[in-house]
C-alpha cells in the first residue's frame, strides 16, 4: 500500500511499514510543512493512505467534503508503537482504507467509518 505518514507522526514508523513492503513517504522529510489541507490533497493525489495523530483531517474529510485516499488516526499510542500498529491495521483494514474509511485506532479499540457515498 502507499501511505502518507503526517508530520506528527513519528519518522521511525515508516521502518516497519517499508519493511511490510509498502511504500512510504513521512511529510517530515518535506522542506516544510504544508499544513493540512496540502497533506491530505497530496495523499489523496498520490492514492496514499493518510496516517495521521491529528483529528483535523477527519473534519476536512467528512464536514468540508475534502477528497481522500483512507485515513488511519491513532490515538494515545507510544512512537515506538506507531508503525508495527500501522502494520496491523492496513492489513485488517486494507479494504475499508482501499475504499475511502477513517479508521481510528486507540488502545483497546478500532472504530471505522466507512466512506460516505462519493
């Protein structure tokens, strides 16, 4: 899968994920940070999953209409484990994301919202 990792994101994430064999851009790498709406229009743009620590992107998405490729928000997780949870969920949830879903991963739990009609 290609995935936009966020600049909140912890840049070590994208090890595990690249070693899963997905291809993995971390927006921390960029010059600058473009701020939201640029991430997400880019992710969306390169067909990359958006994965995200920042609950904003879910209103850009849902309230403002804005195009995306899947986004995975995580909740309340260590940097350490940021990318073997990454790992776990774009397999389990890999249709849902291929689909358009916001999949919101805390703890204990995962909630997905599907993709609203397009």
């Amino acid at each position: 899968m290609k995935i936009l990792l966020d600049t909140c994101v912890w840049g070590g994430a994208r090890e595990p994920l690249q070693a899963a064999g997905h291809d993995v851009i971390w927006a921390g790498d960029w010059p600058r940070d473009p701020g939201d709406d640029e991430i997400l229009r880019r992710a969306a743009d390169d067909g990359r999953v958006l994965v995200t620590l920042d609950k904003d992107f879910g209103e850009l998405a849902i309230v403002h209409g804005h195009r995306h490729g899947g986004i995975v928000r995580l909740v309340g997780l260590s940097a350490r484990g940021q990318g073997p949870v990454c790992c776990d969920v774009l397999v389990a949830y890999r249709t849902d994301l291929e689909a358009g879903a916001i999949v919101t991963v805390e703890q204990s739990r995962v909630r997905v919202r599907p993709p609203e009609d397009r």
